[in-house]
C-alpha cells in the first residue's frame, strides 16, 4: 500500500502551481547557461524557501546528467525533531507538484537492518522543509527518467556517528547509478539566531558573513572532515546542515582511502573527487565532481 509524503510546504515556500513551478524551474536552470556532466555524483544545494534560494539552487541541479543515474540519496538536517541518529523515512512516494518520486524501499531495507538509523513517521517527515526544497529540482531534473530516492534525515551526531554513517554510504557513492543530494544553509545572522559573530575587517556585516561562509566552502572543497569540524569549532558557525555536510565528508574521505592505491589519477579535475563552489544571492552551492581512478596495470 502506498504512504503518500505530501509536498506540506508547497505554497507557501514554493509556489503549489504546477505550470507557475514548472516556469520557475525552467527559467532558473536555463539562465545558469551549464553544461551537464556525468561526473557530476553530488550536490550541496540551500533549503530556504525559492524566493530566495532558488535561482542559486539551479547553479547545483543544473549540473547534474541525468541519463545513468537511477537512484538518488536524500540527505537533510533534521530542525524539528531531535535524534542522535540518521533517520530513514516510512513513505513510498514524495509528492511534488509537478510529479512524484518513488522511494527505493529495497535500499531503504538495506540500511535499517544496520541497526544504525532510526525511522520517523510520515508526520516528522511532513514537517521537515530541508529535504522537500530538493524535491521539485530533482523532479525536474529527473523528469522521464525512472529514478528513485533514499530520504535521510540527519541528526546531532556524534563525531564517531559521522565516521561510521560515512562508511555505511561510502559503498552507495561508488556505484556510478548512485547520485547524492546534500541539504544545507550557510550562515544565519543576527540575534534571532543568536549568532552575531563579526570580523570588521571585512567591512560592512554582509561581507563577514560571506567571508565566513567562503572560508567553510573552502574547507569543505579539501574534503578534510578534520579540518571542518576545527573551523566549526572556532567560529561556531550557525550552518544547519553541518550534520549533512560532516556525514557528506565522512565518506568523502572513505573513498579517497580506497583511492590511494589507484594510480595515477584520471580524473580531469585532478583528483578523483573534485569539488566546486559559488555563492549566487547568498546561497552557497557545492557540485561534487567524481571520476574513480584506473588501476596500473
């Protein structure tokens, strides 16, 4: 029996219109001008409502080829419900207003008999905006092609919870079929956050907030999980999707140990995994590149 995830903030942080969405998505990917790549594996893309984060969301699904990829992992913070813990969602379908994703029951099988991720019920997953600001793009991107999807919704980990969730992932993120999706806000400023960290030789707020945030995007674009857990450490700042990002790191760095008996690198990025960043309206993207080396003969 189907268990329907409806799209519960359709109409107020996006538009519930299928055609006026449709419009919007199409727009916002064509005026990017980007050239799709099948090394493009993954995307850390915002979840504020469109009205502000999705022109910038397009400069990360706009890269995306869509053509051998089949199955699409979901990664979103969790900002209602507290777990120490990944959890996986109970739906068979996310609703979009311009048409709906099945999820890959059989994966999802997969992981809960690790005894490591939780389940949350439809009600949780409903009122969770982070991973259903992907939705729509995905489903545009994806559109005519049959693709299914792996909701996970990340808690407050614990470092060593980051480590393993990576490992359990890193096996996904080698097959080429396997597309990442990462949900994640930079900084949120001001007293309503009770962040008001500020550099003032930056000049005005603004530019310390995206110095701030350029300065993460760097650290993320090594791959060095270490050194983005030091940089939230001494700045403390209010990225809601670090969870996300630290789990994304965490198997990053699992498949980069893999690599390093594969020489010589093939990639046309340099490295087998490449990352790349751009802020675009104060949105932060970060389109991951990932060709695996050839073995030497």
């Amino acid at each position: 029996m189907e268990k329907i995830r409806r799209p519960s903030h359709a109409g107020s942080w996006y538009t519930d219109n299928p055609k006026k969405l449709e419009e919007e998505l199409e727009g916002w990917l064509s005026a990017t001008g980007l050239t799709k790549s099948p090394d493009v594996r993954g995307v850390i893309a915002p979840h504020a409502g469109y009205s502000y984060s999705g022109r910038a969301a397009a400069y990360a699904f706009g890269n995306i080829d869509p053509t051998n990829i089949t199955r699409v992992f979901l990664l979103g913070p969790s900002h209602h419900y507290y777990t120490p813990k990944c959890a996986l969602s109970t739906a068979t379908v996310y609703e979009t207003p311009i048409g709906d994703l099945p999820i890959d029951l059989e994966v999802i099988e997969e992981l809960k008999a690790t005894g490591k991720f939780e389940l949350m019920d439809l009600q949780v997953d409903e009122a969770e905006h982070s991973m259903e600001m992907h939705l729509p793009y995905l489903a545009k991107i994806f559109e005519g092609h049959p693709v299914k999807v792996v909701p996970i919704l990340v808690g407050s980990l614990h470092a060593n919870n980051e480590a393993m969730y990576g490992r359990l992932l890193a096996k996904y993120v080698d097959d080429p079929t396997n597309f990442f999706s990462v949900s994640s806000d930079f900084c949120h400023w001001g007293s309503r956050f009770q962040y008001t960290h500020y550099d003032k030789k930056c000049g005005p707020i603004h530019k310390s907030i995206e110095a701030l945030d350029r300065m993460g995007m760097d650290i993320i674009e090594t791959g060095n999980a270490d050194a983005f857990k030091q940089y939230l450490s001494e700045y403390d700042n209010t990225i809601c999707g670090k969870a996300s990002n630290q789990c994304f790191l965490a198997y990053v760095e699992e498949l980069l140990d893999k690599d390093k008996d594969q020489v010589p690198p093939v990639s046309a990025y340099g490295n087998s995994i490449a990352l790349g960043w751009q802020q675009q309206q104060g949105c932060a993207v970060i389109v991951v590149y990932w060709k695996r080396p050839s073995k030497v003969a």
